[in-house]
C-alpha cells in the first residue's frame, strides 16, 4: 500500500502543477436523470447526427469538462439543429457550463447576495437551482440536494402489492485549481412494502447489504448508498490529457445499447482506480476494480474480488473508432501490482504472478461513424481459446465466447427527435465463468457484464421521442432465449449445460459438447414504456411501465410479471 500512496502522491504533485484551463472536472453521475432528456441521450443523438465529434460512450460517466467541450461543438453547429435540440442545448448549457451561470438562469439557496425571499420564491421558478455554489479562481465548490419518491404497483400475478421507495440524498463535489476533482455522495432511503417489487423498480437494491434485506429483527426496511472519488485532469501539451481516479461510483465499460458485455452497471457500486490518456485518435483506458464477491450469512465466507481490465482505442475521425483490450478477474489475495501496470498483456503476466489461477478475458470492439444519423456497433469478448468450430451442435464447452452487433439510427424514418436502437447479443454456454467460482466474472452474485447470463441470446430494441425539450417518450422491447441447467426437484445439478455462471464446465462431470440453448428451454418476452417529464427544472416526473411473460418451452408454462410506477425526482 506504502508504492499506491507514494504514486499517488507524485501524480498529485504533477498535475497540480503543469498548465490547464479546465475548471469542472467532476464527472457527470450516470442516473443524472435530473432532466426529461438526459445529457448522454442528447449527446449520444449528437453524436451520431456527426455533430459532435468523439463522445466515448463505451467509457462513462465523463468529466464536466469534457461533457462541456461536446456543448460548444454542438453550439458551434446549431444551424443544422431541430428546434427541440436548440432548446435541449440551451437547458444543458445553463446546467453544465459556468459561463451560462447568471442572475436569470441560475439560483442559489444558500447565498448572502440576494434576499431569502427571493431565494425561496426561485424554488418554483425554471432556473437551475443548487443548495450551495461558491467559486473562487478556478477552485469551485457544489452541495446539492437530491430528493426521491417512488410509488410502485404490481399488476400481475395477483394480488396487487404496492412498495414505495423514498429517499435523500447529499452530494458535494467541486474543482480545486482546475485539476483535482472530487465527490461525496450520501442517501438515506427506506423501502416498506413489497421486497421483491421494491428491488424490480430500483435494481441497484439487489445488491445493497441492508436493500437486500440484511436487517435487523424488527428493523424497518431502509438501504443507504455512499459513493465518492479523487479525480486529477491535466492537459500536459496540446491535443493531450490524462486523468487518474480513485473511488467509486456507478460505471459503464465498453459498447451496448441495451446492457454490456463487460461493465452494464448492473451490479454493485466497485471501488477503483482509473486511468484515461487521450492523444490525437489514441484512446487509452484502464481500470482496477474491487468489489464483494457472493454474499454468504457466514462472516467468515465473504471475501473481495478484484477485475483488472484495460483498452487501447483508435478514433479515425468521420470513419470509426476501435479498439483491443483484456481482463483478469482474480481473489483470494490484496491487490496485484503487476494488473496496475498499464502497458501489458494480462494474460501473459497472469502466467508469472498468477500461476494460471485467475481468470483472463480478451475483447474487440468497432462503432462507426461514417453514415450521418446511422450508427453500427459490435463486440467480440473471448473467454477461452477458439477452435472455430461456430454454431455447430458439437462445440465444445472450451469454445467460450460472445459477441455483441447493433445498429443506433437518429431521426428514424425521417422524423426529427427520434431515435431507434436495436441489438443483437449472443453468449455461449460457460462463458464468465472460471474453475474457481469466486473469480467469476460476477460481484454480489450478479453479472457485471451482460444480465442475461451464459448460454443465452436477446434481441433488444429500444425507441426514443423527444417531444420538447421537457418530455420524453421511450419504448423497450427484449427477447430472450436462455437454456439452463437441469435439476432435480430437490434442486440438485442433473446435467450442467453451461448457464450457471458460477458453475463452470468439469471434464470428468460434463460433456465435451455444449450446444448452444441446450438444457431447459426459457423464453423470456419483455415490454416497456416509460414517460419523463420536467415542468420546472430540477423537477422530474416518470411514469413507466414494465411487463414481461416468462415460457418454460418444455412444460408449455407462462409466468407473467408487470408493474408500473410513478417517480418523483428533486435536485437543489
């Protein structure tokens, strides 16, 4: 621990004294859904209407800074702008940039310069509001206020049952020197009524130690949420930055539309240290997870798993952007040094420290950017070595690998503010899993890639309509083939085929051959549609609705499942 501090120190000292001009580096949480449209919807439309240039989606949440750079290339092209994406510009430019900060767009609650009454009268107004903001030179200082209020019913299976999710939240965050960034985040919530829907509405419970249920006899339900970092940005030379950063917060890694094969976000909050160096078209990214392993009620089985993963990303401007990069998953002691190492091949150090006991991944990934308003994306992730024998009924259960390929179309069928999603994700049997269950590509039992799990495919699709600037309308659809392994009724393994992400593949208990759905057939169908709605800013209203219908092929059996909620959402 003595080497991270001291490299932490020599980072801190470096880049808090070479030049820069950047004075927001915090990053932009991911569930900012403090706006109808959300920042990276707007600018995930931009970017594949070429109005913006690289906008690394496959590597969020992104910087304030760079978040603002990506506004003032699509303010420099508000000619070839609908009305709606003008107005939705302008909304996210008063939120993100300093430089839109005024009397009579922004509001203060706790301030000395204007009168409490007017102050407590901007609290119904549409300025953007804070809590707290104070700036001095390059140095800035944020407290929000977030508040949230969900009520959920259940539709079907019957009886109805209701669970309301409340809580609030604290969040302080700023720039010091223009350099070093940071966030502290803290909720307070309760969750009384039904678990099991309370846990559909907000996923991110599942794997909260009290959200999940690790209460206390008598307790009443409630969860916390922590999350915080250090982030340091420097702009050494021209066409040149580098951060570093320590902490934890929700993430996403890697290409999807739907869900990600390496990081959908699905899981527990991970501690990390990070890296990001952009040079030219040269993108590189690296980082360092820790995170819990399966939860067990005996203390002495809980354990830390660590995921080490990196890329190298080439962006050819108007063309595409790809990119090569590994993983290695790995318990059962502290942190290894030699996965800190950004310029090196995991695998082949995993040999030397690793002594083939961890568990090593490689990918590709392509998205391009050549077709004005249309967008193609995919990615190939290989968990052991390929004997090319694809698609075929006698494929080996060694043959691990999964691919994902979609296509993003902006003003669908000619129709300004609209777009259209749609996805094709492919995993075969035994992939993310490893002959040691704790290095499984998984934290709190839940994948961190894909949801869907091994031995599974899904045909996601996903349409977005931006009615103005505050309300908008999303509809999802997935189709989900899974074949899982057969048990007895007691509940004991009869044949393993591969779903079981934390039961890998046996020589002398499982069969070679691993057919792709083998086992017992499940055919998932699911339907949303979800509305947003911001009558003031910082004031969000959702009214979504979820239904899905599970088909046990074999026994010709339909388990339906809907709900619907409302949210009600408060930033200050």
């Amino acid at each position: 621990m003595r080497h991270i501090f001291n490299i932490f120190i020599l980072l801190l000292f470096f880049l808090l004294f070479i030049n820069s001009a950047a004075a927001q580096e915090e990053n932009i949480p991911l569930n900012s859904d403090f706006h109808a449209t959300t920042v990276y919807e707007f600018l995930k439309d931009m970017r594949v209407k070429k109005i913006t240039s690289f906008f690394h989606d496959d590597n969020l949440p992104l910087s304030r800074h760079e978040i603002m750079r990506l506004l003032r290339e699509t303010d420099a092209k508000q000619d070839q702008l609908s009305d709606t994406e003008k107005k939705l510009l302008r909304r996210f430019q008063i939120s993100f940039d300093e430089a839109y900060m005024n009397d009579t767009t922004f509001t203060n609650l706790i301030s000395h310069l204007t009168p409490f009454s007017d102050r407590a009268a901007d609290v119904l107004s549409d300025k953007e509001k804070n809590f707290f903001y104070y700036k001095r030179d390059s140095t800035t200082v944020f407290i929000e206020v977030l508040l949230n209020a969900i009520t959920a019913n259940q539709l079907d299976p019957k009886p109805n049952t209701t669970a309301y999710v409340y809580d609030a939240a604290f969040r302080f965050r700023g720039t010091l020197f223009g350099h070093l960034s940071y966030m502290l985040y803290f909720a307070q919530g309760i969750n009384p009524g039904n678990q099991t829907l309370a846990r559909r509405v907000r996923p991110d419970l599942e794997t909260n130690f009290k959200g999940s249920g690790n209460l206390l006899p008598n307790e009443f339900p409630n969860y916390t949420l922590s999350e915080g970092y250090v982030r340091f940005y420097a702009e050494p030379v021209t066409d040149f930055d580098i951060a570093f950063q320590i902490g934890r917060e929700p993430v996403r890694y890697g290409f999807g539309y739907g869900n990600r094969l390496l990081v959908s976000g699905n899981g527990p909050v991970m501690d990390f240290i990070k890296l990001n160096a952009n040079y030219g078209i040269f993108h590189y990214s690296q980082y360092h997870f820790s995170t819990v392993g399966d939860f067990s009620p005996n203390r002495d089985d809980r354990y830390s798993k660590f995921f080490a993963m990196h890329k190298l990303k080439i962006s050819v401007p108007n063309w595409f952007s790809a990119s090569f990069g590994d993983i290695m998953i790995y318990s059962g002691r502290g942190l290894e040094i030699a996965y800190l190492t950004p310029i090196v091949f995991y695998k082949f150090v995993e040999q030397s420290v690793g002594q083939d006991r961890d568990n090593s991944l490689i990918f590709v990934d392509m998205q391009t950017n050549f077709l004005k308003n249309f967008e193609l994306q995919g990615m190939f992730l290989m968990d052991e070595a390929i004997n090319f024998q694809f698609f075929s009924p006698e494929e080996a259960a060694t043959n691990k690998y999964a691919f994902q390929l979609g296509a993003y179309w902006y003003e669908a069928f000619w129709l300004q503010n609209l777009s259209l999603a749609m996805e094709y994700t492919y995993i075969r049997p035994y992939v993310y899993s490893h002959f040691n269950p704790r290095n499984a590509f998984t934290a709190y039992s839940i994948p961190v890639g894909h949801p869907i799990g091994a031995n599974s495919d899904e045909l996601y699709v996903r349409a977005g309509y931006n009615a103005s600037d505050w309300l908008r309308f999303q509809l999802e659809f997935r189709s989900i083939r899974s074949g899982r392994n057969i048990v007895d009724a007691q509940g004991n393994l009869v044949r393993n085929v591969g779903s079981d992400i934390t039961l890998t593949w046996l020589p002398e208990r499982d069969a070679l051959a691993a057919p792709f759905l083998d086992g017992e057939r499940f055919n998932t169908l699911a339907f949303g549609a979800s509305v947003r709605y911001e009558p003031l800013k910082n004031y969000i209203l959702e009214l979504r609705y979820s239904y899905q219908v599970e088909r046990d092929v074999a026994r010709n059996i339909n388990t339906p499942y809907s709900f619907g909620f409302l949210r009600v959402s408060v930033e200050y």
